[in-house]
C-alpha cells in the first residue's frame, strides 16, 4: 500500500483535519514535475548507430579507490559553497501575529524558471507543519493538565484505602509513595524548551525504512495486536519494571524515537522506611490522611436515586463513607479514567509519528523530484521543533500511567494490568462468516419453499386462509420487522466503517467488544431461520376432524419463539454476544425510565429505532391478548372487543415518541439547550398524531378524519424538516456544495438528494391510514405491514446520515475521546473555578 493511503487509514477520524495534508502537498510537487519536464524534457537514449549502449560504457574504468579520493577532495575544496548549492532553503522560528511561535522557509532560487512554484510549495509546507505543531503542543498542554488531575486523584485514592482498610503499621506517617503522574516528568518539561532550541538528531536516519514503521503502528489504530507473553504473577504481586521499550508492538513506533525509551528510575528508599512484616518487605510510607478533609465524591445525578432528590431538593450527603463498597466504586471510576486517559496518549504519539514521517516523505520526493538538498535543512527544523522533541516526555508519561495501573489496579501482575488497559482489537472469525453462509442460506431455501408451498397447495384460495391472516399472520410479522431492522443495521455498521465513521466511539462501546456488520447479520438470519421454519410448520389451513381444533404445538410456536429471543437477550452466560446484548437491554433501560437517567446518545439512538418499531409494539400487545384468550387452538379472538386492548392500542402506539419526548424534556432542563425544547414539542406532536389516527382507525367520523389530517400533516412536516435539517445538517443554502453541506463524507451528492427525498416521501407514508387506500391484492394486514416495512427503510436510511452528522461534530471539535468523570472534587479546585 502506498504511503498516502497507508497515511489516511492510520488517522485518529476525529483529528483529520489537524494532520499534515498529504495530498495537497504531493499535487504541488507533481505540479513542480510536470512544469520540469516541459521546461526540461528529458534527453532521449539516441545511441551511435551499430551500438546497443552509450559510449560510457565502452570508456576506461574509473576504479573503485578513486571515490573515496574525490569525497575527500570535494569536501575540502567545496564546503564553502555547500550550503548555498545544496541547501536552497532557510528555516527561521518567528512569532506571529497571535503571538504563537510558528515556523517560516525561505526560497533562496525564486529567480529559476519553477522557482514560484517551489516557494508556493514550501509557503504551503510551513502551514501543515506549523497546524500539525501548534495543535499537537494544545493536545500535550491538555494530557498533562489531566495527568496533574489524575495525580491529585491517586494521592486520595491511597488516602481513602488507608482509612478503610486500614493497616496498622508503625511507619504510616505522613510522607507520600505514590505514583505521581504529573511530577515524574516535571523535569522532563522543564527541560523541553531547552531540548526545542538545541540540536536535534538527524530525522533523515531516524526515518529509514518507512514503511515497516508504518506497519508496526498499526497496532495504534487498533489494526494489529502483538503482546509479549509473560507469566503471570498472582502469588506476590510485584512492582512492575518499564521496559526499555513500549512494552509490546501495540505502541508501534519503538523505531520512531528521538532517543531510546528511557527505562523510569527506582525510588529508592532509606532503610528507615523499611519494615518487615510476616516476613514480606515493605516500602515507602502512605500519603497524609489530611488531605481526605479537602475532598469530596463527586454524585452526578445520572442514576434515578440521585435524579429524584434533585427533583425535590433534597440535600445530597457529600460527607465520605468509608466503605468497602464506596472504596470499589473509586478503584472503578479511576481505573475507567486511567484507560481513557492511556489510549489518549498512546493517539498522541501515533499522531506525532505519522506526521514526523510524513514531512520526511514529502521532502525525499521534493529532493527526487528536484535533485536539491532540502530535506536536510528543513527535517532538521523539524527534529527540533516542539512535536519534535517532546517524545521523550510522552513516552515517560505513558510508562509511569502504565506502571501505575498495573500497581494499583491490577495488583501488580502486568499481564494482567497491560491485557485490561491496552484497547482489544477485534479480530475477524472464520467460523462467523461460516455460520452467516450458512444460515443466510437455509434463509434463501426456506422462503423458495414457502412460496412454492403456498403456490402448490392452494393456500391463499382455502377457508382457513383468512382466519390465517387474521391471527398467526401478525404474530409472525414481529420477527419479520425485527429482521428487516437488523439487516438495515448491518448494513449501516458496514457503510460506516467503509467511510471512517467511528460508529465505536460514538456509541461508546467498549474496545473489541462492538457488533461487526457480519455478526449482525448472523444474528439476523439466524433467527429468519427460526421464524420460517415454524411458519412452515403451521401452513395447516384446515382444523382437524378429530379435535375439531388446530394442533395445539404448533399454535405456540410464535410464542414460544418470543420467549426464546427474551431469555437469549437476558442469558447471563457468556454466549451469543453477552457485552451486546446487556449494553441494548441498559439502553432499553434508560429508555423506558427516560426521566430518571442521564441521556447520552446511545440511549436517545435506541429510543428512536423504537419509533420506527410501532408495529411491533402493537404486535407485542396482540401475542398477550391472543395467547391469554385461551382460542389459539381455534385461531379466533376478540381482541378487537376487549376494552383493555382497545385502550392499550392508544397508549402502546405512540409509546417510544413519548420516551423520546421525556429524554428531550430531561436534556432541556440539564444542558439549557432550547433545540431539545423544540424537540420536545416535535415528538409530542407525533404522540397527537398517532392518537388522532388510531381514534379515527376505530371510529372512522368525519371530525376525527378531519383532526387526524391536521395532526398527521403538521407532524409530518415538521419531522421531516427535523430530520434534514437538524439530524442530518443539510439544507444549507449557503453552504460549499448547494443545499448539502459543507462538509460531505459520501464523495456523491446524488445520494444525498435521493436520501432526502426518500425520507420525505417515506415520511408521508401513514397517508394510506387516513384515505383508506385499498389495494385488491393485499388483504388488510399486509398492507399494515407494508407501511411498517416503509417506516423500518427510512429508519435505516435515517441511520446513516445521523452518525455522519455527529461524526462531523465530533471532527469539527477534535472529540476523539470519552469525558470520564473522576471520583474526588477538590476544595481548592472549587474555589479556583
């Protein structure tokens, strides 16, 4: 793979725009290319007649001694015209209008025939370089103001398990051993100005060999996982050593080095703060217990118990428990926070070492390309500059945050510490694409032979067939709306990846752990398996003679199929996608109590796949009143009699648009933001609709026709203005490409205009409900489900375009990582704020 694409598909998505434009720079050397080989074409290989070479070769061989001779002689007989012949750039460091430092290059030979283009060349190169410094100097300013967090966080951490477990000792005092953070590369930052302005080392042989770099950072964006097997050490934990490099191929740019990994020192301790206890060393003492009279634990009101007391103003306890179960619930926070905040700097270095590599790249082709010497001069300037030289303190921040977790979190066992903080890369499984080739196929099978069985046999002409479509049929089109909508999102999860769309972090799913597009869709034909397959078994049209009922068997094979998929979603055992499955139930949760949990995107994105899922509410309500009527053996119900149905039918219908109304009204209250407010009143217009339209399905007046056009019209409108608008970001007038966006993921505008025009349409399809439309062929049912199947594709369009929209966001923002909350809050932090 060439490097530019090799370059592009190791990016952190979120930070693209903040790293070096490759393509741009390599257009202007090509530009830089053509004019040469116009101004200069290149001598043709005219031969003298009868010979095959030129008369080089037929000339006296020159020796091999003589070029060691001649280096000699030019370097003493030409130095002084060096620099000007081999060296046509000057780099200076100056201050620009902001005050910030940046980075200027001089064109010395701007009088040759290209000389314009190779200054606007380096003009161009001077601001990707001086971007990509500037924004990786703010990232390196923000990791160690939360290292010093972080810091402050572990001093009350230990404070904390000292007064619950509280070991008696005769050397706790007051002194500190604890894993600073912040200050154990205090001196490693001072020195960095010092380390920016002196010499650095030559970039050009600390970049030999790009591409096997290349290849071994790929385990940073999560592309290959190749970790030192080590034994572990569960009967006495131990101190765990840094090594001299990053620890295994995960860090990948041990070749990347300004200098070598600097292995961090040993504290030492005097004797008198050693003891000997059942015959075990101890060192170092424990931090003051003074400083637990400075802290606080953060309670976010993000769980319902918290939620309710701020609803009725009461007086949140701050006052610390000191017990075993608040001890585990800090260990927790912080140990979430350490691993957020390692995969942060181990981006951070990828960042600095896919750029430092670019700029050498561009240089050797502009040196190619130009047969000039500038490569040196200006990698130079690089090798010195800020993203330059401050490697050696990231790479001893990470080994002191390793260190750290593998201390206290992992009691000491490395493998264990480095397996849990290091990101799991999901790796592709033989056996699923196996298993979805199979199933895919018994799905192919099974729906020919439905076809050809209803063809042969006549069912559609028998007396049953009615009664069939009445009762079974819409208890067997709730497994057909659910494996529609998996398949959308199967299909979603593959457009993301395909287009860069970080769909994992967005989500918040947990590194490895996510749904690929192929497992889905196992899932999914796996249980279209399941659900034509007992189809097939209750094709019987006609009752039994004998029993004068169906067979009671496969009457129940709708339900007891429901209640298969319930237990294998609440399965404890680690099977069939356990870490998906309790992460939708969670989300489901939050749903149903919106009110009572704090709404992050995950939740509010469930929420609205349960809107397009009305249908399957209403099917859910069917199975309970059909099965506990006691005539499924008949295939007959009242249902439609039953007051209690009739009443559920208004309230399960607009159900998931009244939870995704109450996460608005919550995220209004919480975050201030009138958009949500309007949101609000936008999915409580949708409620009114669906009651409108259900009371006018019952009643069929000409005032509720009337209320339901009106209700369904404004609603309608207003959602889909909604959903362009706001969810997806287009209709922009003003913006770059018309009516779009500015910022376009999918290179084809025509998609966006065909999405935009399908969600109108599709939005639109409940008209059928009000005029009564009649299609001869369909019986009534079917055309429920058609309509339902129409919402299920716009849901699955809709899917697409609303995380390329958050994407954007995020980029626009540089959010590559999750906000994780830390346990302690500090006194004098609160007064500083």
């Amino acid at each position: 793979m060439k490097f530019g694409k090799e370059f592009k598909s190791q990016m952190v998505p979120e930070w693209h725009e903040a790293y070096m434009d490759y393509q741009l720079l390599k257009n202007l050397l090509k530009d830089i290319h053509h004019s040469r080989k116009e101004t200069n074409p290149p001598p043709t290989n005219n031969y003298p007649s009868g010979l095959t070479r030129t008369l080089s070769h037929y000339r006296v061989f020159s020796g091999l001694t003589t070029v060691q001779r001649s280096i000699s002689m030019r370097s003493t007989s030409s130095s002084h015209h060096e620099d000007i012949d081999n060296h046509p750039i000057v780099v200076n460091n100056v201050k620009g209008i902001d005050g910030q430092d940046g980075y200027v290059t001089t064109y010395l030979r701007t009088k040759e025939d290209d000389g314009e283009q190779e200054r606007l060349y380096f003009n161009s190169l001077d601001i990707e370089f001086n971007k990509v410094n500037r924004f990786y100097k703010v990232k390196v300013d923000e990791v160690m103001k939360r290292a010093d967090e972080l810091d402050k966080q572990m001093n009350a951490l230990i404070a904390f398990r000292i007064k619950v477990d509280n070991p008696k000792h005769a050397w706790f005092e007051t002194a500190v051993d604890i894993d600073h953070l912040a200050s154990s590369v205090a001196s490693s930052t001072k020195g960095l100005s010092t380390s920016i302005s002196s010499p650095g080392r030559r970039p050009s042989k600390r970049m030999a060999d790009h591409m096997d770099k290349i290849d071994e950072d790929r385990s940073l964006r999560g592309m290959r996982t190749e970790e030192s097997e080590e034994p572990e050490e569960a009967e006495e934990p131990e101190k765990p050593e840094v090594s001299d490099e990053l620890a295994s191929g995960d860090h990948g740019t041990k070749e990347v080095k300004h200098s070598s990994r600097q292995v961090v020192p040993e504290v030492t301790i005097s004797s008198s703060a050693m003891t000997t206890t059942n015959n075990k060393l101890i060192t170092g003492r424990p931090p003051s217990l003074e400083i637990l009279n400075r802290v606080t634990i953060n309670k976010p009101a993000d769980t319902p118990l918290p939620t309710i007391k701020n609803v009725f103003n009461v007086p949140v306890d701050t006052n610390m428990k000191f017990t075993k179960e608040n001890l585990s619930k800090v260990e927790d926070q912080l140990r979430k926070a350490f691993a957020e905040f390692y995969n942060k700097i181990r981006h951070l270095k990828s960042y600095s070492f896919l750029n430092i590599l670019a700029f050498s790249k561009i240089m050797e082709k502009y040196d190619k390309i130009t047969s000039r010497n500038a490569s040196k001069s200006y990698l130079k300037m690089v090798d010195n500059s800020y993203i330059g030289s401050s490697d050696e303190v990231i790479s001893k921040l990470l080994d002191r945050v390793e260190a750290t977790y593998i201390k206290h979190f992992a009691d000491g066992n490395r493998k264990k510490g480095l397996n849990t903080i290091r990101p799991r890369v999901k790796k592709e499984k033989h056996k699923v694409t196996a298993s979805l080739g199979f199933f895919a196929g018994c799905t192919v099978a099974l729906i020919f032979a439905l076809i050809l069985a209803v063809r042969t046999r006549k069912i559609v002409e028998k007396d049953g067939h009615e009664q069939y479509m009445e009762t079974l049929f819409p208890l067997y089109s709730f497994f057909g709306f659910i494996v529609l909508h998996m398949l959308f999102y199967a299909g979603n999860i593959y457009f993301w990846k395909k287009y860069k769309i970080n769909y994992q972090f967005i989500f918040g799913f947990k590194a490895g752990t996510e749904l690929g597009y192929r497992e889905v869709l196992l899932l999914s034909f796996g249980l279209s398996v399941l659900a034509l397959a007992s189809i097939h078994a209750n094709l019987d049209m006609e009752i039994d003679p004998k029993t004068n009922d169906y067979k009671q068997l496969t009457e129940l094979l709708p339900l007891l199929l429901v209640i298969l998929i319930f237990v294998i979603m609440i399965c404890p055992l680690n099977i069939i996608y356990r870490s998906s499955r309790y992460f939708f139930l969670t989300c489901a949760i939050h749903t149903f109590f919106s009110l009572l949990y704090k709404v992050v995107l995950s939740d509010f994105f469930v929420a609205d796949q349960f809107t397009s899922q009305v249908q399957s509410f209403r099917s859910i309500e069917f199975y309970i009143c059909y099965y506990s009527s006691g005539d499924y053996k008949l295939r007959q119900h009242g249902c439609n009699n039953n007051t209690t149905y009739n009443v559920f039918t208004y309230i399960l219908a607009p159900l998931p648009f009244w939870w995704r109304m109450l996460q608005c009204v919550r995220r209004f209250f919480e975050e201030k933001d009138a958009i949500q407010g309007w949101n609000s009143l936008k999915y409580f217009a949708i409620v009114v609709s669906f009651v409108t339209r259900t009371a006018y399905g019952k009643n069929k007046s000409d005032e509720w026709y009337v209320i339901a056009w009106v209700t369904s019209v404004v609603a309608g409108i207003v959602a889909t203005y909604w959903d362009i608008v706001f969810d997806w970001g287009l209709l922009n007038r003003k913006s770059a490409n018309p009516w779009l966006r500015d910022k376009l993921i999918v290179p084809y505008k025509s998609v966006y205009y065909a999405a935009i025009a399908l969600n109108v349409l599709l939005r639109f399809s409940w008209i059928q409900m009000v005029l009564d439309l009649e299609v001869p062929f369909l019986h009534e049912q079917s055309m429920i489900a058609v309509i339902a199947i129409l919402e299920i594709v716009r849901r699955g369009v809709w899917n697409f375009f609303r995380l390329e929209n958050e994407h954007l966001n995020n980029v626009g923002k540089y959010r590559a990582f999750k906000s994780v909350p830390l346990p302690f809050n500090y006194e004098d932090d609160e007064e500083d704020d």
